[in-house]
C-alpha cells in the first residue's frame, strides 16, 4: 500500500436526476493521490453515472467536482482529458477499423502540437511529433504486453487483449488520475490475474492514481487500498477492505446477494 498523500479528487453533494430518477444523490467522496481506490455496489447504484459526471461526459444537476484545487463541475470530457484525467468505459469503445497502433496513436494526439499548414506541407515538425507519438505509443505496448499485435486490426484481438488495449489508451497521455469501468468484466481467471498486476504496475511505475469501478471483489479485495460502497446513488461505506466487507450493511444491501 501507498503512502496516503493529498486529495487529487473531490465530490462534494454531487447529484444527477434522470426526470424523476436519482441516478447519484449527493455523492461526497475524495480520492487520495497515489492509491488505488476501488467503487462497489449492486447494479444500478449509480457508479457508472459517478464516473460519467467526473469525467464530463454528463453534466450533474447539482453539486461540484475538484480535480485537485481546481474546480472542474460541467466541464467538457475533453478539457478534463487535458487536466490529466482520463477514463475507460463499461463496454469497449475501440477504433474496430484500425490497428491496435492507430488505436493508441487516436488518443495521444492531443499532445501534438502542429498547425494545419504543418499538415498540408508535412512539416519536420508534424514527422517528429508523430514519430514521437509512435514511439511513445510502442513502447507502451511493449509495456503491456501487446507490442506483436501493433500492426493487427484491434477487432481481431481476444477479448481480453481488446480490454487492456483500452487501458493502453487511456494511459498513453499519463493522466494523473485513470477510472476503470469494469475492467475484469468477462476475463477468465488469468487474465484478471494479469489485469490486477497491470493496474498495481500504472499505480506504482507510472505514478498514476486509480479509481475502479468492479463487481469482481477479487480485485477489489486484492489490491485496492480503500473501498467505497455506493447503493441508490449515495456512499454507503467507506473504508479498507477489511472493513468493508464485514460491515453487515454491505453484506446485507450487496455482498450477501447472490
Ligand atoms: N442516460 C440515462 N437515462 C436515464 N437513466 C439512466 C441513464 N444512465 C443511467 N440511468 C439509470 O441510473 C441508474 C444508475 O445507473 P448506472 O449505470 O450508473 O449504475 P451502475 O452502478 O453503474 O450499475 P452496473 O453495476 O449495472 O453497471 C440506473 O437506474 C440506470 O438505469
Ligand atoms: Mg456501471
């Protein structure tokens, strides 16, 4: 476990009604820079929709989100991809056209720089960049595994590959702060395995801090270092795993359902 350092993300009252439906009620949470913090709950507790709020990619009907100091309540997804927070989805959101290359290359442009004219005149600076961009993204594939498939189309991989090829891209800018939907969803035993040491290697060598979304609670119990229970859109618990999962609320409202 990490030494707790300081708050990287805030909640506070957070809400989001559908019509009459209260998807997140007043949701107060804060994430410690440096940790792996796990979000758990029965279907339709509202982790999803706490995740598309702080991501911008719903805009909340009342209460504020802090992205460290800075305020970041309704802003766009993609102005709070370049504050350095950055998100996988529930389903898998990949180019199933492209390479698994020109799917990591897709989501480091926002780091390039050049002007259209580079583009028309193929510039020295757009061929560096986007060598740069390139090299950036092999290695990384490399990093994890998937380096042999960067020529190959992204819809031809496993299932599982296709799962940390959409980790890979959303790493591949270095956010500060990564959430994961559901990661292990549909990963036999190896691959979660697997899974959980590639998030302990983002959290530990890439000094990223990760909030994740799981129903897979040998995750959440193997290496999360604090747990947050959500039911009907609101933080149950809180705590380490130990405490979580003997608290007899959860067992009742989640780990005791079948
Ligand atoms: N766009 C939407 N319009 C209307 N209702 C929605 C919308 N998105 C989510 N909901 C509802 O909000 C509630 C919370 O859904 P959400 O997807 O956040 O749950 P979840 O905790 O992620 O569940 P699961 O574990 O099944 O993924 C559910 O009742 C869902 O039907
Ligand atoms: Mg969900």
């Amino acid at each position: 476990m990490t030494a707790q350092t300081g708050v990287i993300l805030r909640t506070e009252h957070l809400s989001k009604h559908f019509g009459g439906l209260i998807a997140v009620d007043s949701l107060s949470i804060s994430i410690h820079a440096g940790q792996i913090v796990g979000i758990i709950g029965p279907n339709g507790a509202g982790k999803t929709t706490a995740f598309n709020l702080i991501s911008g990619v719903t805009v909340p009907t009342g209460g504020e989100i802090f992205l460290e100091d800075q305020c970041i309540t309704s802003y766009p997804s993609h102005q709070v991809a370049l504050l350095g927070l950055r998100r996988t989805f529930q389903e898998i959101h990949l180019f199933r056209g492209l390479t698994v290359l020109q799917n990591v290359k897709s989501a480091a442009y926002r780091q390039m720089t050049y002007s259209l004219r580079d583009a028309i005149a193929w510039s020295k600076k757009l061929r560096e960049q986007e060598q740069a961009v390139i090299d950036q993204a092999m290695t990384l594939l490399e990093r994890f595994g998937l380096a042999e498939f960067a020529m190959e189309p992204a819809d031809s991989l496993p299932y599982g590959m296709q799962k940390r090829l959409e980790i890979v891209k959303a790493v591949v800018t270095f956010p500060k702060l990564l959430l994961l939907d559901e990661p292990a969803a549909g990963l036999n035993t190896q691959e979660t395995i697997e899974l959980m040491e590639l998030i302990c290697k983002i959290r530990d060598e890439m000094d990223m801090t990760v909030l994740i979304i799981e129903h897979s609670m040998e995750i959440i119990g193997g290496i999360c270092d604090h747990v947050i229970v959500m039911n009907f859109g609101t933080k149950l618990a809180e705590g380490s795993w130990d405490e979580v999962h003997t608290n007899e609320e959860v067992i009742r409202c989640y780990l005791g359902v079948d």
